[in-house]
C-alpha cells in the first residue's frame, strides 16, 4: 500500500492547539454566585416558615385545631336547631405516599330537623359559616349536599342520613400520622347535660347511666359546646309518649327511630334502637 496521501485531502498534521478560552466578565460570576446565596436562604426559610402547599406537609397534630376550629364553626352556624356532637372517627392505615402510612381525622355534629327540611336547614348552617369558606348547598341524585372548605386541607360536608337527620362532617384526609400528641377528648366537668339525660331517662323508665362518651368543642365567640352520651335499655314504655311532656309538647322531630327536643337550653337526642337507645344532651355557643 502506498504511503503517499491521496489527492484533494491534507496530510494529518496531529491534534490541534486549543483555541484560548474565554473568560467569564467578573460581574457575572459575582452575580451568579450571589443569586445562588440568595435562593438557598429563601428556600431554607420557606421550609422553616411557610405554612405548607400540600396536605400531605400538615401532621395530624397540627391540623386537629384546625378541625375542631371548624366543627365550632358548625355548631355555632347550627344554632337553633337540637343538634349533638358525635364520636370523633381516627382512621390510620391510610397512605400518605406510596412508602408511608398516615391516619384520617372525622369530627361530626348531628342535627335533628322536621322531616322535609333537610335542604333548608343545610342551607341556613351553609349561610353562617365565615365567607372565605365558599360553601353552599347543591342538589344530587342522594339529596342535598353542603360542601365547604376550611382552609388548610380541612374539608366540611353536609347531608341527610335519614329523615330528619342531618350529619355535618369535618375531615383532614390522609395526614401523616403524630397521633400521640393530638388530644381528641377534652375534660369534662358534670352539668345541666347530665341533668338532662337522667330527666330523659326517668322518663323512659330506664336505668340511669354514666357518661359513656362525651366531646366538646370551642365555640367562635368563646362558649363552649359539649355533648354527653349514654346508652340504656330498651325503654318500659313509649318515647314518644314518655318525653313529650319534657319536650313541651313540640319536639323537633318525633319518628319510630329518633326522638328530639329542646329544654332550658339543652338538645336532647334520644336514638330508639331494636336493643336499646342512644341519649345524648349537648348545651354550648348560643345554647
């Protein structure tokens, strides 16, 4: 093979010299670096600071407030009505992302209307909670449906469970589960709730109980709204008969499965089950 180099190309000359680099003007590189300063201290106060963007960045801990803020807010827009505060529901097992688990906070408040006016009193609770909630009432194939947002990843429902039965619902979703540190059940001191249901029971001719489980919650104003509940028997006579004179003979809803009235400023709920009944007796914000 022959060594000379074809026609029309240049013989290899080895690599060539590198081109002299360019230089950086000393004003950008000062720049650069102090911006680079500036949004590691913003982004280390942001996450020190800021409140978070996402639900899953909210503890249980820190959004229990939040949700019995919200459930004061309810009671005190329910006003007038005979309503009580049901067992809080905690769900763990849930998932807050694919690799960890985390837990569900309910709080409920339950109203007791003249059947019929399920949508109405939803609407009135819909028109006394704060504006920034934007809540409001629209009608689906199940009946009517309150729905609201409380803000920090707390969402408010509302709907007919039966006739003349409402359920307020307040939940957190999914949070990462600090449970320990969260305080469902507050103190309680005995009052005009314990008073109330023993009247309710004498009148039933049940035995009388201790309080089985009991919830409070801060009203806006500063009042507090308590609920008391007791299980009993079966009664020795009718309900209906048996508290209507407690219930001055206008009670709020009077069916085969729920009797309720008011009475010096105490709801009286009485839940009329095939193997017993359910009593509760809640005072609190506008009484």
């Amino acid at each position: 093979m022959s060594s000379a180099a074809q026609p029309g190309y240049a013989p290899p000359s080895g690599p060539q010299p590198p081109e002299p680099g360019r230089r950086w003007p000393r004003w950008l590189v000062v720049s650069t670096v102090a911006w680079a300063v500036l949004l590691a201290g913003l982004t280390w106060y942001s996450a020190r600071n800021d409140p978070p963007t996402v639900r899953e960045q909210r503890s249980m801990a820190q959004a229990a407030p939040r949700v019995n803020g919200a459930v004061g807010e309810l009671v005190a827009a329910a006003s007038g009505t005979v309503y009580a505060l049901l067992p809080e529901e905690f769900e763990q097992g849930c998932r807050v992302t694919p690799f960890s688990e985390g837990a569900i906070l309910r709080r409920h408040v339950e109203l007791a209307v003249p059947p019929g006016e399920e949508r109405a009193a939803l609407e009135r609770v819909a028109d006394g909670l704060p504006p920034a909630w934007r809540a409001g009432v629209r009608l689906t194939p199940e009946g009517p449906r309150l729905r609201a947002d409380a803000g920090e990843f707390v969402a408010v429902q509302g709907r007919s469970v039966a006739d003349g039965r409402i359920r307020l619902t307040v939940e957190t979703g999914c949070r990462p589960n600090d449970a320990d540190s969260v305080t469902l059940l507050p103190l309680y001191s005995p009052g005009v709730e314990s008073t109330a249901l023993n009247d309710a029971l004498t009148a039933l001719g049940a035995p009388l109980a201790q309080a089985e489980t009991v919830m409070q919650v801060s009203c806006p104003g500063g009042a507090v709204a308590r609920t008391v509940r007791v299980t009993a028997g079966p009664a020795t006579t009718s309900p209906q008969a048996a508290l209507a004179p407690l219930a001055g003979g206008t009670p709020a809803v009077a069916t085969p499965e729920l009797y309720a009235y008011r009475r010096d400023g105490v709801s009286v709920l009485v839940e009329v089950n095939p193997d017993g009944m359910v009593l509760s007796a809640t005072t609190g914000c506008a009484g």
